[in-house]
C-alpha cells in the first residue's frame, strides 16, 4: 500500500512566501490536482516533490506498505513530467530512452524501449532524430521517459500541453493506469483537467495560501 504525506511544507525565496503550510495526504489509486493562477507556486510544488529543489520547512514522505522510504531512494519511486525535462535532440527517440535506462542502471532491453514508444504512439518515430520532432511528439517522449522504471507516483506538470486530442486522451488513459498500481500528483490550469482527474483537488493563491477541495 502506498501513502503519500505533504507535511507543512513551506517554500520562499529573497523572504517572499511562494507557499507555507501545505498538508495532503495521498494513497494509492488517487490524483491530486494542483491547480492555481500563475506564480502561485504550482510548478513549485511538484519541483519539491521531484526532489529537484528543498522547501524552507516541511516535509514530503512516502511510504510503501508501511515502510518510510528513505530521501536517497525516493527517485527510483518517482516518475517526472516537465517542460523543464531535457531531451536529447540529437539521438532519437531510442536512443534517449536506451540512455536513460543506462543512467537509471535499469536492466530493461530494446525491446522493452520500443514497446514504451508504442505505448506513447510515437513507434513509428522511433528511429527519428528528436530534433525533428513537434513540441507535442516531445511531451510524448518525456511520458515514455517518466514511466520507464515503472514508478509508483507519477509527477505531472502541465501534463496535457502542446498536445492533440488523440494525445490528451493518452494522457488520461496512463494517469487511469498509473492508479491501478500507483498514485498521481499533477498540475493544471485547465478547469477540464481539475474536473476529469481531480479526486483531490489542492488550490493554490497567489498570498501561498491552499485550499483543499
């Protein structure tokens, strides 16, 4: 059983208040909307979560069958979609996924890489050079990439922009898999996207104020 804890987590920068005090609790087989203006600290947020910056105070836990994971083993739990993720544009779609498992020190095949392409519709791309790729066959990669180890909490910001509608409906059939076997944070300002994925729903304002729905 997975449990998810946000615990007073407070964030500031230059003695500004981006956010302060958010508490959420998260178990397995949930999404939790952020949702807010801009500046509010959305992106923020998950970047906390990811890891990839430290709160001013607080604490993010995660638990799996009532083990507390430790900081250091947090990431190979963690699944990541951003528009800051950094793709390669001069290998291919392969080549960046077959690269990345070899940073992860993951012991998937080729084979398995080209079925995560598949998965993300971009098997026939497979073999192109990422450079050459649309910003929407770029947000597909970095699915392929966030779900490579198999994570247990998906980490989604903006997870439906520059994207079709044959590629928003990618989007919510792996957040509806990711559910069956784990959790989903995401961030959105899409009214539709709070509605449609929200079982929880965590805004944010721009005083670093939250309120849950």
């Amino acid at each position: 059983m997975l449990l998810i804890e946000l615990q007073k987590i407070t964030k500031d920068y230059n003695g500004h208040i981006i956010f302060s005090d958010i508490c959420e609790t998260l178990r397995e087989g949930s999404c939790l909307v952020i949702t807010g203006p801009n500046g509010s600290g959305k992106t923020t947020l998950l970047k906390i979560l990811a890891g990839l910056i430290r709160p001013a105070s607080g604490k993010f836990t995660i638990s799996v069958d009532g083990t507390l994971l430790a900081d250091e083993n947090r990431k190979d739990y963690l699944g990541f979609v951003s528009p800051d993720l950094y793709l390669y544009e001069e290998l291919t779609a392969l080549e960046n996924l077959e690269f990345f498992v070899k940073v992860r020190g993951l012991a998937e095949s080729e084979e398995y890489c080209l079925k995560l392409l598949k998965k993300v519709q971009l098997d026939k791309w497979g073999g192109s050079l990422v450079g050459t790729y649309s910003t929407g066959m770029k947000q597909r990669l970095k699915f392929a990439y966030a779900l490579l180890h198999q994570p247990l909490l998906l980490l989604l910001d903006e997870p439906g922009a520059n994207l079709d509608e044959e590629g928003q409906a990618l989007v919510q059939e792996i957040i509806s898999q990711q559910k069956e076997t784990g959790a989903v944070i995401l961030s959105t300002n899409d009214p539709a996207e709070v509605a449609r994925y929200g079982d929880q729903v965590l805004k944010l304002d721009e005083a670093g104020r939250c309120f849950i729905k």
